[in-house]
C-alpha cells in the first residue's frame, strides 16, 4: 500500500452532467476526509468519515455532493448536475484516529464546461 | 463555524534570508498541523502540535503553538529553493474531528 490513491485524476464534463470520483485510502486508517481545493486557497472541509459512518458534512456543502464509504474502505464523491462553480481540485485524505495526521491523495481536478 | 486565518498571503525571498508564516484561529484548538504544497502537488504533513506553549524543531523549521492554543507559527532559517510552496496550518477543533485549513502563505525563493 503505497498511499492514498483517487481516481480518476483529472475530468472534464459538461454543465448538468453527474459526477463520480473514487479514493482509496491507506488501509489501515479509518478516517477519511474530503476537501474540495481552488487555485490559491487552502482545502476546504467537505466531509468525513470514520468507517462507514459519515460522522460530519460541511453546511457548505449543497444537497447535489453526497459521499459514500459503503465498507469502511474506499469512498466515493458524487456531484450531481454539476456547475461551473463546481470546478476545482477534490482532494481525499485519510488518517489513524489516534493521531490526526491526514495523508492526502493525489486529487481528481474537475472541470465543468 | 470555525475559521482558520494564515498571513502573509505570499512571502518573497532570497536565498539565505528567513521566513515566517502566522496562523490563527477563532477557536480553541485540540492541536494544530503544518502542511507543505509544492506546485502541482497535494498538502504533505510537516508536524502536529498538541500542548499549549510547544515548540518543535525540523532541521530549519520551528513550529511554535500559542499559550492559548488559537495561534501558531512557522518559522524558516536560511530559506533553501527547496522551500517553494505553499505552507498551510490547519486546526483540529475540540469538539470534534473536523481539520480546518488557512488560506496558507505561498513562499517562493529567489537564488
């Protein structure tokens, strides 16, 4: 297990399609995090996970995103009729409880045309 | 909600001199993490601070966490090209798990 893994790492679709992004954590850890990442500003708070339980969800966060971890392990991010707002660097991040310290994936860059 | 602040936004400097990014929060912290972003690339964790007062080291790195846990610091001796980025700090609230970054402070390093 070399590390946080997303997929897939960049797409393009158009305005009013659905979206579905993929991450798969370090498997030992039971916390999985989702940030959503515009150029020049810091990651900002989407959602988390400890095992399957979505324990928290940004109020940021409109009713199109919903997030799943079905078995405690990968999670899914989808966003419906996605906006051109929408656009921006969805990164997954996943960590031991005990410690806090998130491990970060690649990101997937979404771009809505 | 909680909010986290960093300042200054973007830092330049030459080779050699130092550099200080300041972070703080509206809210009492359970601890606070430092994280480094290089061009393109994704957050990679530098340290985490727990007690109120601490003050780690890494080689030219020094992390300091306020008395009151709601501010910290990072502080670069003899910035290196090496050190392009962006620094960001983010905040573990106590009330829960949720880690809240600042707007990080983007450094880049004349030679």
């Amino acid at each position: 297990d070399t590390g946080v893994s997303q997929d897939p790492r960049h797409k393009i679709t158009k305005r009013g399609q659905n979206v579905t992004f993929r991450c798969d954590p370090i498997s030992e850890h039971n916390r999985l995090y989702w940030y959503r990442q515009t150029l020049g500003q810091g990651p900002e708070f989407l959602t988390y996970f400890q095992n399957e339980a979505q324990l928290e969800k940004s109020r940021l966060l409109s009713d199109r995103f919903s997030a799943e971890r079905p078995k405690g392990s990968f999670s899914t991010l989808e966003i419906q009729r996605t906006e051109q707002g929408d656009s921006a660097m969805y990164l997954c991040a996943s960590s031991l409880p005990a410690h806090f310290e998130a491990f970060f994936g690649q990101g997937t860059r979404l771009t809505v045309v | 909600g909680q909010q986290v602040m960093q300042i200054p936004q973007y830092q330049h400097v030459q080779e050699g001199e130092d550099f200080t990014t300041y972070c703080n929060s509206s809210t009492t912290l359970s601890n606070i993490q430092w994280y480094k972003q290089r061009p393109g690339g994704h957050p990679v964790f530098l340290i985490q601070l727990v007690k109120s007062g601490e003050v780690k080291k890494q080689k030219r790195l020094t992390f300091q966490f306020g008395e009151a846990k709601k501010n910290s610091s990072l502080h670069i001796t003899a910035t290196q090209t090496t050190d392009v980025g962006t620094y960001f700090c983010a905040g573990l609230e106590t009330s829960g798990s949720r880690l809240t970054f600042g707007e990080g402070t983007q450094l880049t390093v004349n030679p």
